[in-house]
C-alpha cells in the first residue's frame, strides 16, 4: 500500500473515532468520578476541633488535679507555732479530749487565714511564722500526751465467751464423745449423777452434755451434777488431806442457771498448775449430795492422774467414766487412775467408739481407739499396738 493510500485509511479511522468519542463536557466527569470515589472526604475542620476537645479535657483535668492536691496538702498541713520573741507572753496548749478523731478535727479548725487583711492572731499560734510541723507530730508531741489504753481481754473473759456461744448455738466437741456415748447408753443408764471435771480444758465436754440434755428433755436419768476444777473457795489449788475443793453443784437444766453456774465453775479454774486432779474427792461429794442415786457418771479429762486415789474405798456406787482426751503418754492409751477406779467401783469405761462395761472380766488383748491410734488391753493397761495407724478402727 502507497503512502497515499495508508494517509487516507488513517483519515478514516480518526473520522470514525471522533464520531464515538465520549464528550469532554465537565459535568460528565464530575458524575463518572462520584461513582469511582464513594468514600467521603472529611473536612480539616473535623480533625481540628477533635485535636482541640482532646487538649483542653487534658487540661482541664491537670488543673483539677493540681487544686485537689494543694487542698489536701492544705487541709493536712498543721498550724505554725509562734516563735517566743514573737509573743510576750506564751500560753499553754488547750486541753484536748484524748481522741485521734477529735484532735484531728481540731487542729484542721485553726488553721491559719493568709493573704486576709483582717489577720487573727490565736493564742498559741501566728499565721507569720515560717516553721510549720505536720499533724502527727502535732498530736505526738504536742496534744497527744496521753496514749489511749486498752484494756487487757483475760483468758477469763474468752472462756467465758466461749461457754456462752457454746451454750447459745450448741457446739459439740471435735469427737462429740458425750454426745455419742450418752446415745448409746441412755437405755443404762438410770438414775444417776454426773460428775464433771471443769478445768480451763473440760468445759467443752459440760457445755456438750447440756446440749445432749437439751434435745432430750424427756430423759430424766440425770438427778443432778457436781463440776468441780481442782481448786479450793479460794481458787487456789487443792491439796490432798489439806484443803478441800470447791465444788459447783447442778440440780435444774435450765439454761440460765446451768450457764451461771458453768461461768461460776470457769472463774475458779485459773491457778490450777498441776496435772493430777480431785477427781474422788468430787465423786465423795455427789455421793452426798445426791444418796439416791444407783451410779455415777464421770467426765474425766484422760490427760491428769487422780491426785486422791487414797479415797476410793469409800466410793459405795459404781462409776461410769468417760475418757475423755489423749494422755499425752506415747503408749498409754487410758489413765490407769481411771482403769483402777472403774474396775474396784465394778463401773465401765467409755470412748468415743467403745464402750467397756465388764472390766472385771476384760481379756488381754481387747482394742480400743483413743485420739485417732489404736490400742490393746495387756496387764491391766491400754498400750499402743504396733503398725497402730493400719490397725485403727473404722
């Protein structure tokens, strides 16, 4: 194809274009670039005024901040002393009730009025100075003369709350021994006598069988009670053949006199130093008080001696023990103080899980558990088994 030729078809082509060509008016492209740009565009002043709102909510609260602190400091700073060339003549500090809420409150009042025209000038105390204390030393040194004193609780005063709530909710000892062995024998048991070791550690177990006696009203076995704490009238400890114990004696179940009677027992128990207890003695008393009764049951702590095991012939009833306790003797299990006194009395013995009522005829041998071991009956006493932890009852 010539040049000639090629020039014309190209005239052709762009006359063919122009013809379709889209038009180049404004309005046409400002449609086309709305429908390829859907994403608005935020004016700058949006931004700005957002950056500024952040600014001055910062602001505002460093200033807040700030005026929070000095007025605290303000508040807890004290008032300046007057030096003595400053004032004639020095009076002394007013008296302050000795409360640290009060003192406080005071020395917050009089505080100093500065920048004031009108300028007060306290007794002890002048807005010009320059030295300054802090309130603590204010009360230490200055008003606080006295400490507050706090009165001292007793181990008294915690037994006797102890009695109280053990009575009030009816609490039971960690094994519930009295609970258990009352349970058991409550068919047996007839007209009888309860004689109660009420040393600092043996109230438990007394306030426990009033619980028992609480929930069984209808069972009228028990005639009355006899507590005793190895001490004399005088609380202080008794000795065999010298001074006799005092005893505290229960004949109505009610709970206001059983609790009187309990916190009277609980405040004469407090100068009893040794081991070995008044137990006879006790039961020589309720033997008195209460003739008509057929046995005797006793509460006996397993971890004392009986201290008057000279008096034993003279005990006419049979006596039923509850052990009470451990021994605190690595192979003893029970007293054998209390083996011997329910064995010559023809009475019984009794833990948590067992009762023994025929001592005369107890064979060698014979298990028993005493404060979680277990131990066997050999010689006339309850010694601790080998492999005891495997032979423990269930």
């Amino acid at each position: 194809m010539s040049n000639q030729e090629e020039q014309h078809l190209h005239d052709l082509v762009r006359e063919a274009m122009v013809q379709i060509q889209p038009s180049y008016e404004e309005l046409h492209w400002e449609k086309m670039q709305g429908k390829l740009h859907k994403i608005p565009q935020h004016p700058n002043w949006l931004w700005i005024g957002s950056v500024t709102c952040v600014v001055v909510l910062l602001a505002s609260w460093f200033i807040w901040k700030k005026n929070t602190v000095e007025t605290s400091l303000t508040k807890t700073s004290a008032i300046s002393i007057t030096p003595k060339s400053q004032t004639k003549k020095s009076k002394p500090l007013p008296s302050v009730v000795p409360r640290l809420a009060d003192t406080i409150s005071k020395a917050i009042a009089l505080q100093p009025i500065q920048h004031s025209s009108d300028k007060v000038d306290y007794p002890d105390f002048k807005t010009e100075s320059p030295t300054w204390y802090a309130v603590e030393s204010l009360i230490t040194k200055k008003i606080f003369l006295n400490p507050i004193v706090f009165p001292e609780i007793s181990l008294n005063q915690l037994i006797e709350e102890d009695i109280r709530k053990r009575i009030e909710q009816r609490i039971l000892t960690s094994d519930s021994i009295i609970t258990k062995v009352w349970e058991r024998n409550k068919s047996n048991w007839r007209t009888v006598a309860v004689v109660g070791d009420f040393t600092s550690s043996m109230y438990p177990y007394a306030t426990e069988l009033f619980t028992w006696l609480d929930k069984n009203r209808r069972n009228k076995s028990i005639l009355g009670a006899v507590f005793f704490t190895d001490c004399d009238s005088l609380g202080h400890e008794t000795i065999p053949d010298q001074t006799s114990g005092k005893m505290f004696t229960i004949r109505n179940w009610e709970k206001a006199n059983v609790l009187s009677t309990f916190i009277d027992a609980s405040r004469n128990t407090q100068q009893n130093i040794r081991l070995a207890e008044n137990n006879l003695e006790a039961i020589l008393y309720a033997q008195n008080t209460f003739p008509s009764v057929q046995s005797f049951v006793l509460i006996a702590d397993n971890g004392s001696p009986i201290k008057d095991m000279d008096l034993l012939s003279q005990i006419k009833r049979p006596v039923h023990i509850i052990v009470c306790g451990s021994t605190y003797e690595e192979n003893t299990g029970i007293q054998p103080d209390l083996i011997q006194l329910a064995v010559t009395t023809k009475g019984s013995l009794h833990t948590a899980a067992t009762d023994l009522t025929n001592l005369t005829t107890i064979k060698t041998g014979t298990r028993i558990e005493v404060g979680g071991k277990s131990y066997k009956y050999k010689k006339g006493h309850f010694v601790l088994r080998k492999f005891h932890q495997f032979w423990k009852q269930k």
